[in-house]
C-alpha cells in the first residue's frame, strides 16, 4: 500500500475544524465482538475449494520470500509476478482462462492479469476483487500487498466453477506503488479508465490491501493526536471504508461480513478529500464513477514494518488472515447475488 489506509487517511493532516468529521464518522463505525470463533462455517457451505491457511500462506511465501521485492521498476520482478499470477488463475490450476491486460508507461509494457467468472440472471453488472503485486522498493511486501494478492486467488478459486448472478471480475494490478501512486501510470487506474470507456457496468470494487497483522495489545492501534478516544486502540480488527459516494457498496459489504463472522470489523465512508482514504486500486475506480472500497488492517498505523526490509511472511498472524479470508468468501458471494 502506498500510504497508511483507513486511520491514517482520516486523521492526518486534518485541520483542527475538520475534527467534526472524525467524531462524525463514528456514526459509520461499529464495533464488533472481540474476536472468536466464526459464526458456524457459513463462509464455506457454498465453496467448491475453501479457503484455507495452507494456500495462502504459500501464496504469501512465493510472493515475498522467492520472488521478493517487486518494484514497478523492476521490469523483470513485475513481469515474473504477473506471469506467476496468470499462471495460478489458469485453467491447469484453477479453471480460469486469465486475460492480460498490456499498457505500457515511458515505453515498457506491464501487465494487469484478469480472471473472469461470467454471471448469469444479471451478467451485465460486474463486481471487481483486486489487488496490487508490486511492492514499494526494497521491501519483500509480505503484508503490503501479498496478503491481498493471496487473499483474491484464494477468493477466485474458492468460486471456480460456480454461478452467481452478477459477473465476478478478479484482477491483479501493476504499479500502485511509488512512483505510480494515484498517476497515469498505475495499474488499477488504466483498467479502471478501459472499463468506463466501454461503458461497463461494475457495480463494486473491492480492493484487498494489507490485511495480515493483528494484535490484541492494547495501544496496538496507533492515532493522531486529538482523536485516539473516538478509535479502537487495540488492533484486532479489519477495516472497511470507502469514500461517501461508495457508502451503499461499504454499508452492504459491511452487513454481509457480519453476518459470516464475528470477527471484529470496522466501517467508515468518508469525504475523498481526506489524506488517505483513496490510498490504494479502488482510489482509480473512483475516478471512474464507481462504488468502490479497500479492506485493510489499516497497514502503518498499525504495522510496524510497513514498508520496510523486514515486511516478511514471519509478521503475518496468518489464523486470523485466513477467518478474515473466510469471511471475504462469504461477504462476496451475498454481493454477486442479491
């Protein structure tokens, strides 16, 4: 992830009067129960291949670990993942026939690899499930992002094969790292633009973005200055957010998680203006006029290798990655048929 996700970007940098909307968003937010068992196995009544620990801690391993660090810069690195990816969604290992989207930035093709799962009574409305490869340079981005890219092949191969009434879209995007962050040159933000362009109907982007670290320490969960009372301090929860525009996709994705899982969770849907809150793909699909929002652990606020050399798989809590995983699965399948 490029910046600090959900706390981050509602706190920073906001001047003292806009501290009316950090005690405004609490209306937005809701706790859950400290975290326990899921609520029976409902998140994988419906699975042809459950999600499970096993995969995505693997999946997490080769991204960090033998590809490692994969800057936009490293033309190879990025074209060795994206190759990677293709070749997990193929129909030799998941049954998909993946797409590669080419665009090119100062004459260097990268690639966006796309899985599709075609709907059925409402096939024209498309949901999108994405995630980054690339990681910020000098990192091997085990939380930020191969937790995200794990968790959507996970999500993709727990639905192969199976119908829903919407189309359901998983991508994995080029360069939303530095120096592409949030410019013509970032991955998510050349498909988001091609979509708009032919006239498709996506009618939710769900961004997966750093969602490995957990903690049940009090003071875990760190704040600003000023507000720290109106948060949760200790850091065991995931976030969901998005900007007020996607509040209806961020309201459902919320009730439909809650209803798979106690596991702690939290919402917000808040002014796009503010520092932070478009840090990651589902930013371009803002741009675009679509509902979209990030799943997060809320990354430097509460990871304390954020960005860093030492970013590696051993940071992961990967019991509870997996019930967040689960819980995704189960949140996704109630949206791709309403």
């Amino acid at each position: 992830m490029n910046q600090p996700t959900l706390i981050k970007g509602v706190l920073v940098g906001v001047p003292a009067g806009m501290i009316v909307i950090g005690i405004i968003s609490l209306f937005f937010f809701d706790g859950v129960p400290e975290a326990g068992d899921d609520q029976g196995n409902r998140a994988e009544d419906f699975l042809r291949a459950p999600v499970n620990e096993e995969d995505l801690r693997r999946w997490v391993e080769r991204l960090s670990m033998d590809i490692g660090p994969r800057p936009g810069s490293d033309v190879t690195k990025s074209r060795i993942c994206a190759k990677w990816i293709e070749s997990e969604l193929s129909e030799e290992n998941m049954g998909y026939r993946p797409e590669v989207r080419f665009f090119e930035v100062d004459g260097i093709e990268y690639r966006n690899v796309e899985a599709q799962l075609p709907g059925t009574t409402r096939a024209a409305e498309v949901v999108v499930v994405g995630a980054h490869y690339d990681s910020v340079a000098g990192s091997p981005g085990a939380n930020d992002n191969a937790t995200g890219v794990a968790a959507m092949l996970a999500l993709a191969q727990a639905f192969t094969g199976l119908e829903n009434a919407r189309t359901l879209r998983f991508v994995a995007f080029a360069n939303e790292e530095p120096p592409y962050f949030q410019t013509e040159s970032m991955g998510s933000l050349v498909y988001a633009r091609a979509c708009r362009e032919k006239g498709e109907k996506i009618v939710g982007m769900i961004s997966l973005e750093s969602l490995g670290y957990y903690s049940d320490e009090k003071n875990s969960q760190r704040f600003p200055p000023g507000l720290r009372k109106f948060y949760p301090d200790t850091g065991n929860f995931v976030g969901i957010v998005g900007d007020e525009s996607s509040k209806p996709l961020v309201e459902e994705f919320y009730g439909n998680f809650r209803s798979i899982s106690d596991f702690p969770v939290q919402k917000a849907a808040l002014p796009d203006e503010l520092p932070g809150i478009g840090w990651s793909d589902h930013w371009s699909f803002w741009q675009n006029g679509y509902q979209a929002l990030m799943v997060t652990d809320t990354a430097t606020y509460r990871y304390p290798h954020y960005h860093k050399l030492s970013d590696t798989p051993d940071k992961i809590d990967f019991t509870r990655y997996t019930r967040v995983v689960k819980a995704l699965s189960g949140a996704l399948k109630k949206l791709v048929n309403p």
